[in-house]
C-alpha cells in the first residue's frame, strides 16, 4: 500500500453518519493545482489554535458530487463508552490529517464530553472488484480488454497484506475469478488469462445486483470497485432495481468509467457505425449517480495508464478515519436517539479552529455537525478494529 506523503495538515469538515445530520457547508480559497504524489507540502504549526492545508489540486479527483460518506457509531452498554469513526475532510473531498486531538470538542445531549480521546484509523478492507469483460463489437472489445486489465493491475499494487479481495468480470454473466483471499500473487494471477470474447452481451445491470449480494455476509470496512462503461444490453434487472440494490447493501461503490478511454479508442472509426448507437451520455450518468447513492465516488479518467492519483484518493477515502471514543454522561433509555455534534477549535480560546492554506492564507469554513445514535441499535454495530494510531501532540 503507497503511503500519501502527500497528506499533512488540516481540515474543518467533519462529516457523521445517522438517523438525522445537520451541517454547515464550507467554503475555501482556491489551492494551487499541484499533482498529489509531486507536492511540496509545509510542516503544520506546532499551534493547537491553527493549522495548514498543504497544496493540494484545485479540484476534486473524482467525478460529481460526493456521495454521503458513512460514520461507524458503537456504544458499548456495559461500560457507557461511544466510539465514533468519522471522516475530515476539505472542499475537495481530501481527508485532512494533524489535527490535534484538543480541536476536537464532543457533545451528547448538548453536554460536552469531557473525556474524549482521537485516534486515526487506517483500516483494512474487503474489496470487490467487478470488471467488464464483453460486448457486442470485437474491435472494442480488444480495446476494453487493455484497459480493464490495466485499471486492475494498478489497483492490486494498492491493497495492504490485510485486505481480503474478491475479483469477478461480466458479459452474458457474471463469473468470480477469484474468492476472497489476502494472496497478491494470486490475485494478479487470476488476470493473466483473461481475454475478452468476440462477441457477447454487456449485463451490468444483473452483473452489479449479483455482486451485491456476494458483499452482504462480509464483515469489516467493504467496498465495490466497478470498471465498466456502463453500457448494458440485455440485463433481466434494471436500473431501478440496480439503485434499491445499491441503497439495501450499504456497500460504498467506487467506478473507474471507462467510457472516455473507449471512446477515445473507437474515436476514429466511422461514426455512421454501430457505434453511433451506445448511449455514452447515460451511461456515464447512471454511474455517477450508483456511485452518489452508494456513498462511493466516480473517476473518468481519459487513459488507464497512470492511475496512481485515482487509486491514492480512493483508498484514502475508504481507509482513513479519526476515531473518537468517549465514555457517555447520558442516561437514560437506551432505545431513545442521542444527539451527538462535533466541533474544532481552539483550545486556548474555544474559538473555531483557524485554518490557512499552504502560504498562510486564511481558508473561510464553518463547521457544524449534527448527528443522533440510539445506544441500544448502535450496541450491535460491527465496528471493525484496523489500524488505529495515537495522534501525536
């Protein structure tokens, strides 16, 4: 797993997960465009009252709105502690690590939580990845097939020896290449062999609602990778039954669209062809719009010959996460919601946390989170453990 050298400094968006959420939108001078993996980042100040936002690219990597990112509430009815995983992030949807653990401040109830202690989390995960394979017209087909293997390759570099991985491709049906299994070697294995027919439907539909359902027994931090162009041609389910799919699951969904890099591939053949026929337009936006739903993100990216960035925010996206855990002063009915609301500030002053870009700039957000839990639901939460690190003061 690469390691984000990028990612040092700050962040005012604290985004939480539950029965009713309430939050402040926030607004940020422009950062310079920098490639992540290439930036020149400033140390954050050693200053409890302020942080720095490292440069960071001036937009967002993925493709469409972000989808509402999911928060892991546990409480323990025995000992009264909450454990919150929640994520931080800027405009642009990048996690912001470094904020010291006295910026966070916890209420439950309207009380705060005096005893609360912040971790990082950078958990492993359970992968699926579901990759098209097939079509109706060989000569793009040849062209799916490249780049599909490519995207693939490029993502198994960047699971960790903890993640479980589980690939299946689809053209008439779905068929699992590989269970789920920690082995990279046979992972990049069940690749090799692969080639796309001459000829064959694009199920995606039936393909994605299958998938689903080989994800709902796995425990831990779960996630769809999907590779695909979205078109579908004789699917038994259709994209209705695709979003109930979707929002029953809970399973965020990350797409690689592959439509811009065929297109670009097909782009010199005769446009009066069967080609002119594939609805690239709405296949581009029902995938958008599985990966909003599903809590995903979705990347177009035009080749699929460097995907580092890509593959760098979405692990990111799934891994990471603070961690606050603090034993409740509530009482009371353990069936009745619970309100919880985070804040960062400044400990000295109890102002709001002040944040300014790489050159000092000031960065203008607000934030304001509301979020309910119920003790007695939230007791059964499976709140996997993963890789939790102490915040250095």
């Amino acid at each position: 797993m690469r390691t984000h050298h990028y990612l040092q400094g700050i962040a005012q968006s604290v985004l939480v997960r539950g029965v009713c959420v309430s939050a402040l939108c926030l607004t940020t001078l422009p950062a310079q465009a920098l490639s992540p993996r290439n930036s020149q980042t400033k140390r954050p100040t050693d200053k409890a009252g302020q942080v720095q936002v490292p440069d960071r690219p001036a937009s967002a990597l993925f493709q469409g709105a972000q989808g509402k990112q999911r928060t892991e509430i546990h409480f323990d009815p025995s000992t009264g502690m909450v454990t919150v995983k929640m994520l931080v992030q800027d405009p642009n949807g990048y996690f912001i690590p470094n904020i010291r653990r006295e910026n966070f401040v916890v209420y439950e109830n309207g009380a705060r939580q005096e005893n609360a202690t912040v971790e990082v989390e950078h958990a492993s995960v359970t992968m699926g990845i579901l990759l098209e394979y097939g079509g109706r017209y060989p000569a793009l087909n040849k062209s799916l097939g490249e780049d599909v293997s490519r995207a693939a390759h490029a993502f198994l570099d960047e699971i960790g020896r903890n993640d479980q991985v589980a690939i299946w491709k689809y053209g008439d049906t779905v068929e699992e290449l590989t269970g789920f299994s920690q082995g990279h070697d046979k992972l990049q294995g069940s690749l090799v062999p692969l080639a796309t027919p001459p000829f064959s439907e694009l199920n995606f539909y039936d393909a994605l609602v299958a998938t689903l359902r080989h994800l709902e027994g796995m425990q831990g931090r779960k996630a769809l990778l999907v590779v695909s162009s979205g078109l579908d041609t004789f699917s038994k389910a259709n994209y209705q039954d695709v979003l109930r799919a979707v929002h029953q699951s809970g399973v965020p969904i990350y797409v690689i669209n592959l439509g811009p890099a065929l297109q670009e591939h097909i782009s010199m053949l005769p446009a009066t062809g069967p080609y002119a026929r594939l609805d690239w337009k709405r296949a581009e936006s029902e995938l958008q719009q599985i990966a909003i739903d599903s809590g995903g993100r979705m990347y177009s990216p035009q080749n699929t010959y460097s995907m580092e960035g890509i593959y760098d925010d979405l692990t990111e996206n799934l891994r990471v996460r603070y961690v606050i855990t603090y034993k409740s002063t509530v009482g009371g009915d353990l069936n009745a919601a619970r309100t919880v609301r985070v804040e960062l500030v400044n400990p000295t002053t109890g102002e709001p946390l002040e944040i300014v870009d790489a050159n000092g700039k000031p960065v203008r957000s607000k934030v304001f989170v509301e979020d309910s839990y119920v003790p007695a639901a939230a007791a059964t939460a499976n709140v996997d453990t993963g890789d939790l690190k102490a915040k250095q003061e």
